[in-house]
C-alpha cells in the first residue's frame, strides 16, 4: 500500500514538474518583440546616407518592404528579381529583411552560402505550417505571407541567389558577466540608452555594433553578441564530443568545421538568437518540418544553459 502511494506521488511530482517545464515562457531575449505602440521615427523627407556609399534614400524608402535599399551594389552579384523586388499586397522582397549580402540580422536567417535545396525547402515549410515558431512575430508572419504567394520560379530563383553568395564574418562573440540593459527596437536588442549594465545570466544578448546604421539597414555594418563566461569552452564540448552524452556532435551532419554538409545547413557564424530559437523551436514542437525528426533527439536532453553554450560557440566560428 505504501508503495502504491508513494509511486502515484512520484509520478504525480513528475506530471508537475513536466507540466512547469513545459509551460515555461520562451526566453524573451531570443523572441525579441517589439513593445505595443512601438512607431517608427517620422520621415522628414531627409536623403539619408551611410559611410562608403554614393547611395541615399529616405526613411520611407528604407522602410518599403518591397523594394530593397542597396547601399553597395559591388558588394555582390546582382539580385535576382524577387530578391530585389516585391510584389503587393503580400509577396515581400527576400533582400529587404535578410539583406542584399544574404546575412540577416537576429529577428530573421542568415541565407548566405545554405543549400539552394534547403532554402526552397524551408519555404515550403512555411507555406505548408509545419514551420512555426514559439512566439509569433512580425517578421513570421511576413516570411509566412511571403511563402504562401511566392511562385516556385520565383523561390528557385532567390534560392540560387542566397546560396551562390560566400559568407563572412558578421557577428563577434565576446564572454562577458555583465552586459548593456538592453529594450527592444526593431524586432532586436539594442541598449536602452541608459548606460548602465546588468548580469548576463542565461542568456545571450546579441545588439547592432552600429545601432543608427543597423536601422539603415547597411549591409556593412554587423552585430556583438555577448555571451557568458565559459560558456565557449562549454559550447565547444557539447558541439565536438556531444558533451557526454548529452546530445550529438553536430558534425556528424553539419560538417566538422560547421560549414554545411550536402543539403544540411551550415551553422558557423550564424545568429545566436536566431539558432537558439531554432533549438528551442525543435525542442518544444512547435518547428516540424523535414528532416526535423533527425534534430528532436539531438535536443531533447539540452537545458536552456546548454543550448545558449552551444549557439554562442557556434555563433563565435567563422563561417
């Protein structure tokens, strides 16, 4: 009898513990979500201009989401048209949000160098909503419009676009205990202005090197990422040797150097906010899609410590 009890406690205390565990709220700073009532600064009519550039444009033609502002055209090959152009109401350029160079910023992917099959692949799995996320977002919800009026020749081509440019180093990695208090502005961290600092705890806090030409969305100008202390070294182990059985070394799929391996994306240099919320994304069901089922294993035993020790080792890596 006593054994009976004792067992529906446990059992009890486990259906607890899970149900907590998975009620848990999704980290805040790796869904950066813009605050309510969050509005863009207004446009004066001002031509606006970033270093090295002869180009100018104006806030409102920064921010038009289907025409993309290109500050340095010789950067790369010339975009191909559903790239460069978008089409209303609800088929958005590619380049405005993942950039003319194809590296991105934390609310959206890096494209730069991945597989063409990949790519098309991804957009078929927003089209058909096994590609979600934990905490919808703006940029979401346009990739998801995007997806479901986008032509197959039209992917094809953005496909071929993203994957024949080469990658470059575009974020640092830096172990810090303490970071800038940070708000959110644009769908990404950037400090609050205040100047003062706070522990980094179990996070990794990604910010604009250059918050003004960031909000130019100038393609030279790229991110910090602040990780914690130790956590590179912690990264590194459970990225090579998979951490003691903890999960899988990533190279098995991804190559030994991070670099992709055939249609398998690669992962060095990336975003840490954006790779964490794919971990996470995975981890929680909320991302399915193929070849998911080959990544849920690789997560389902990683903590939340684990998997910013894993992104910001990754992240630190040159692409």
């Amino acid at each position: 009898m006593m054994r009976s009890i004792l067992a529906a406690l446990i059992y009890a205390a486990l259906l607890a513990t899970s149900a907590a565990e998975n009620s848990a709220e999704p980290a805040a700073w790796a869904y950066a979500v813009n605050p309510p009532g969050l509005q863009p600064a207004p446009d004066d009519g001002t031509l606006q201009h970033v270093p090295n550039s002869v180009a100018s444009f104006t806030k409102t033609q920064l921010r038009d989401l289907f025409k993309v502002p290109d500050w340095y055209p010789d950067d790369h090959p010339p975009m191909s048209d559903p790239v460069a152009h978008g089409r209303s109401p609800s088929t958005y350029a590619c380049g405005f949000c993942h950039l003319p160079n194809g590296l991105g910023r934390p609310e959206n992917s890096s494209l730069a160098g991945l597989p063409a099959e990949y790519i098309v692949q991804q957009v078929a799995n927003f089209r058909d909503g096994s590609r979600k996320s934990s905490v919808p977002t703006l940029p979401l919800t346009l990739m998801i419009a995007t997806a479901n009026n986008v032509s197959a020749a039209e992917v094809k081509d953005a496909a071929a676009y993203f994957s024949s440019l080469k990658p470059r180093p575009w974020i640092r990695v830096i172990e810090a205990a303490t970071v800038p208090k940070t708000r959110v502005l644009g769908f990404m961290l950037v400090p609050d202005g205040s100047g003062d600092s706070e522990p980094i705890g179990t996070r990794v806090i990604e910010m604009p090197e250059n918050v003004p030409l960031t909000e130019l969305r100038d393609s030279r100008s790229g991110f910090i990422a602040y990780a914690p202390p130790d956590s590179l070294a912690q990264g590194e182990a459970l990225v090579t040797t998979g951490g003691s059985g903890k999960t899988v070394p990533c190279g098995i799929c991804h190559g030994t150097d991070l670099k992709g391996l055939g249609p398998v994306p690669a992962l060095a240099g990336r975003s840490p906010s954006y790779l964490f919320r794919q971990l996470y994304n995975i981890q929680h069901g909320t991302r399915a899609g193929s070849w998911i089922a080959l990544m849920q294993p690789v997560v389902a035993k990683l903590s939340e410590e684990e998997m910013v020790a894993i992104v910001a080792y990754v992240a630190s890596r040159t692409p």
